[in-house]
C-alpha cells in the first residue's frame, strides 16, 4: 500500500510541476467558469489548455494580429460575445475573469452548432472555431463525406481560408487537446480524447 501511495504522490508532483506556475492564479475562476458553463463534468483541462495556447497564461499580451489578453480576443469577437452574453458586460479582453468567463461560453457556444460523432470530435471542432471562426467549420462540414468525424476527415477540409492560416488551425484543437492539456488533467477531464490522434 505505502509503494502505490508514493508512485501516485510522484505522479501528482510531476504533474503539478508541468502547470505552469501562472496558470496557478487562474484556476479557481476557470473552474468556476467552466462548471457554470459545462456542467461539473467540464473538460477544464481542455479550457486550461487552450489558455496555455493563446497566451500563456499572459492577461495583459496584445499579440501581432492584435488578439488580446488571456484568451486572445480580436475586437469585433469580444463585442459579439458581449453583445450574446450581456451578463458579461463591456468587452475587456484584458481583464481574465472576463476572458474566462467569455472564452467559456464561446467554446460552448461553437459546441452547440457543429456536427460531431463523439466528444472529442465536437471540440475538434469547436476549437477550430474560436480560431478560425465558426464559418470555416460549419462550410467544411457541409462539404465533408463525415461531417460529424472531425480528427482525421473534416479537419482536411479547407473552406477558404489562406493556406498559412488553415495549416495553424487545423493544428489550433490538436495543441490544445493532445499537448496542452494533459499538464491540466488533476484539474478536471471531462473528454477524454487521448489515443485519438489521426
């Protein structure tokens, strides 16, 4: 019994050690968030990891195609958001609990409007979607012999957007779900996607 106690207390160290310590700050309000917004089988580590891509946990970065705060929102996408979710208020990308809060509920809302076989093909998707824009998703759908298959079918699907741009966000739900996430994995998994890689 003490050797499964200390393997398990190794496991969870090393796991602890790979969150980035900033990401630390936020995970009470991503937890929060995400249970109001998922329910308490949330993929939280999916969430996590998305943060780790967009900005390393950085609220207050502008990145080169002036993406914003945590959750690297453009200004025409927080407006929208705010505008959808008025319980959100003014758009303040800046601020994380508003990122949080937005982020949440964005992917929720992509979620709800994609096609998919499984879990882990809706948030194929719906990655996707807060990357490119849910457009780009929704006409690869519509042009794809499986639809609802994501990993492995409809993501080879480019619906218009430049060749640059498509590569990255085809590759935008593969960083979050099979490299960043794992690190998160004792904040909660709610899909389980690993070992789906195609």
């Amino acid at each position: 019994m003490k050797i499964a106690a200390l393997v398990l207390f190794a496991f969870s160290t090393l796991a602890l050690a790979q969150v980035p310590p900033a990401a630390l700050k936020y995970r009470a309000d991503l937890t929060r968030e995400a249970h109001f917004v998922f329910g308490l089988a949330a993929p939280i580590d999916y969430l996590a990891g998305q943060i780790q891509q967009e900005s390393g946990w950085r609220p207050g970065i502008t990145a080169w195609d002036n993406g914003r705060g945590l959750a690297q929102f453009m200004d025409p996408t927080a407006a929208w958001i705010s505008e959808r979710y008025q319980e959100l208020g003014e758009p303040q990308p800046y601020n994380p609990l508003w990122a949080i809060r937005a982020m949440t509920r964005l992917d929720a809302y992509n979620a709800a409007r994609v096609a998919a076989d499984t879990p882990c093909d809706r948030w194929g998707a719906a990655l996707k979607g807060y990357n490119a824009g849910l457009g780009f998703v929704l006409r690869a759908q519509k042009r794809s012999a499986t639809p609802g298959k994501w990993f492995g079918a409809t993501e080879k699907i480019n619906a218009g957007q430049s060749a640059k741009n498509f590569e990255y966000s085809r590759e935008y739900p593969r960083w979050i779900i099979f490299k960043h996430s794992p690190r998160f994995a004792q904040w909660g998994v709610g899909v389980n996607c690993s070992g789906r890689q195609t």
